[in-house]
C-alpha cells in the first residue's frame, strides 16, 4: 500500500474535539501562503480497532515425563526411557514426530535438612513436550495417548490456529478496524463542521492474537489415565490496531 506524505504547515490556533471516540481534529486559520494549507483544508486523525472471533483448527497439548531419585544418572535414564515410549506412541497413533517437541528439560537436585541436621537430596527431572495436534477433536485422545505411554503430568491445552488461518483472520480484522476508523472520523467531522473528503495516512499498530487455554486445574493425568479425556475448545480471538489520518474540508 502506497502512503502519501504531505507536510502542513498551518497558522492559528488548535482545537481537539471528542466523542467518545479516540481522535483528534485539527482547525486552521489565516491565509494560505508558499508552503502553507489552504484555510479550508483539515485533517482528522483516529485511532480504533477491529477485532475477528473464529474456531481454532489447531490445539496444543502440554504434557511431562518427571522422574525422582539418589542418582542423576538413573533420573536421566528413566526419563528418555519413558520420553521415547511416549513418542513412539504418538507416532504409531497418527501424530507425526515433527509436531513433538521438547519445550523444557532439567534435572536439579532438591536439598532438604532434616531435625537431626543431615542434609538429604533428591534429583527431580523434567523433559516438558508441546504436541502440535491438527484436529482439535482429538486433543482429549493425544492426552491419553501420551499418560498411557510415559507421561505423568498435563499441564494443558492450547487451541490456536495454523498460520494460514490466522493471516486470513490477520486480514479481516484490519478491514474492521478501518470500518471503525472511518464511523469514528466522521463523527469527529460531523461535531466540528467538517467534511471528510479522503484517507491521508494509514498506520497499522499493533496486532494481537490470543488463543483459548484449558490450564491444567481441568486436566490431570490420573483422570485420563482412568478414563478418555475430553476438552472443550473454544473461540480464539484476532485484534488489529490502526491509526488513520483523514483529509477535510469545512462543511
């Protein structure tokens, strides 16, 4: 998109109007001489959002193999062992082993000092999985897949979109932000007797996306474990910010 630069230089005095809108309009006054705006030429400026609700056609379940012991060698040993079941599982069940990766591994040791002073320890390890899950239906199995092969902690669930989606939605939010831009200029124009006449700038600032997460207070692995795990999705929400400066004239 190609943005138009004009510099203004205008006499008199500034006056911000408002309506319950976020904008500024600028009134000059005087004559127009060599690199100055004609008195009858303003500009209005906005800012506003649009924001897009759409289902999620992806989900991403967060699950861990932890294990405890006097031996750090034994804690890693026991960890992969596990880990590699747990994704040998998931392989054979449909999820291809890209869309499982590691999203965090430790092995720490826990000191504690008893009443009769005798400082003990054990190593706690950790290895935490993302496991990218294309059909959203399926999150519920991908846990129990994944409890019932090594895993013994669910830490949630992430329903968000792939990239294509979310360009699209990217896209339909921008086209109601403008929408909003533009009811909120004319507001502005139509309180300070003005007439917007055609977009100046248009600045995109910001854009937000935030995905619809089950924590894991709704999850357990003993329950999944028991029974097939269900989980409900729900809506993930796009926001696009712009600035807009409009070009007026008085009414």
């Amino acid at each position: 998109m190609r943005q138009q630069t004009l510099v203004l230089a205008v006499l008199g005095t500034a006056l911000v109007v408002t309506a319950g809108v976020a904008g500024a309009l600028t009134l000059g006054s005087g004559s127009a001489t060599a690199g100055q705006a004609a008195p009858d030429e303003q500009s209005i400026t906005v800012s506003a959002d649009g924001t897009v609700e759409a289902s999620p056609d992806q989900a991403v379940v967060r699950v861990a193999v932890t294990a405890t012991g006097n031996d750090s060698s034994a804690v890693r040993d026991e960890i992969a062992e596990r880990a590699e079941t747990m994704q040998s599982a998931l392989e054979s069940s449909g999820v291809p082993s890209e869309n499982v990766r590691t999203a965090h591994f430790d092995i720490r040791q826990e000191r504690e000092r008893t009443g009769d002073g005798i400082e003990r320890g054990q190593y706690v390890g950790t290895h935490a999985f993302e496991i990218t899950v294309e059909d959203t239906d399926s999150a519920g199995e991908v846990i129990d897949t994944a409890v019932n092969n090594g895993a013994d902690r669910v830490d949630g669930v992430s329903f968000t979109l792939s990239d294509e989606k979310r360009e699209s939605l990217y896209q339909d939010a921008l086209t109601n932000a403008m929408g909003n831009a533009e009811t909120r200029a004319d507001t502005l124009a139509d309180a300070g007797g003005l007439s917007v006449t055609d977009t100046h700038t248009i600045v995109s600032t910001n854009t937000d996306y935030r995905a619809y997460r089950v924590e894991s207070a709704a999850l357990s692995a003993g329950a999944a474990a028991a029974s097939g795990t269900s989980v409900e999705s729900g809506p993930v929400t796009v926001t696009a910010d712009v600035r807009v400066t409009y070009n007026a004239t008085v009414a």
